[in-house]
C-alpha cells in the first residue's frame, strides 16, 4: 500500500456494512480544529436512527448530496432533501434518519474531540460488534461508556443522560474498557 493509499484509508471508516462508508473530508488536524468535515454515504438507517443527543458546543451541519435525510429538530421531523442543508445549532436536541440511500456531508464546528469519539465508535463496531441500535447489554454499556466519555461532544436526550452515566459506572464495575 503507497503513501495516498495509507493516508485514504486512515481517513475511511468502513463499518462493514454498518449503516454504509463514512470519509473524513477535512479532519481536526487539517483545519486547526476548527471543524471536522465527513462524507456519510448511508444505505440504510435504523427506523429511529442514532439517539436524540445534542452537540453543547458545536453546530452541527447536514448538506445532502443525494437523496433524502430526515432531521428530528424540536420534536418535529423535517426532510432536508439533495442541494439542501439544515444547520443544528449548539445545544439543540437531534437525531436524524433515512429511508433510502443517502450522500451527505456532515460537519461538526467546532470540531472538539468528534472525531476522537467517531475513530472510537467505528473501533467498537468493527473491533467488538457493537451495532446501533444496539442489540444486546455489550453494545448498550459500550456505547453509553463512550457518549458519557465524550459528553462535550455528544450529549444524551433521550435516553436521558444520566442513564448513560449510570451505565457507564456499571459497566466500569463490570470490568468494560473503551478503545484508546
């Protein structure tokens, strides 16, 4: 593998099947931490998708290239359909979802450590089989254990935080340990 190969592949999170490929576009590093930029090349989402969670300090960004996302943003969901974007500001409670394949660039600004703890989630996936939504008592301590972890970045809604945080204790009692 040459140098361009190595630096690519340092940059796609293939989840293996989970939901699809997501490439960081303009990482932490290039931008001086100013945003993390990726591509979500999704082929299919759960019906409830990812958690409501806000971001405390960061606005998060969806364009849609291709397709149609749908974004949860006070308690209404909104379809943000290709050459459109919505803008979720810092602290607002989301999710989003989608029912058919989907392109979409995706910045966090920000952009804190949300790149740590999406390296971290992808070493979850395809290093111990957690998936989302998760589908057994392993996937919930783990990824409650990362989100309370990196709850500058990503803050339980719903489920509250504080079931995560009691989580994360048990499963620290339990012996569970996050990646790196």
């Amino acid at each position: 593998m040459n140098t361009a190969d190595s630096a690519t592949q340092e940059r796609v999170l293939d989840w293996g099947g989970f939901p699809g490929r997501w490439e960081i576009t303009r990482s932490t590093a290039d931008t001086d931490g100013e945003l993390l930029e990726m591509r979500f090349e999704i082929e299919d989402v759960p019906e409830e998708g990812p958690f409501v969670h806000t971001h405390p300090h960061a606005e998060e960004r969806y364009e849609v290239l291709s397709g149609v996302l749908e974004v949860y943003v006070d308690g209404e969901w909104m379809e943000v359909t290709a050459g459109e974007e919505h803008i979720v500001p810092p602290g607002t409670p989301h999710t989003f979802r989608n029912k058919t394949a989907v392109e979409i660039i995706n910045v966090h600004e920000p952009a804190l450590q949300h790149e740590a703890f999406f390296r971290r989630f992808h070493q979850l996936v395809t290093e111990r089989g957690v998936s989302l939504p998760p589908e057994g008592f392993n996937d919930i301590l783990l990824l409650a254990m990362l989100t309370t972890d990196h709850e500058d970045d990503i803050y339980a809604v719903s489920p509250p935080h504080w079931a995560f945080k009691a989580l994360t204790v048990l499963g620290g009692v339990l012996g569970y340990r996050l990646p790196d």
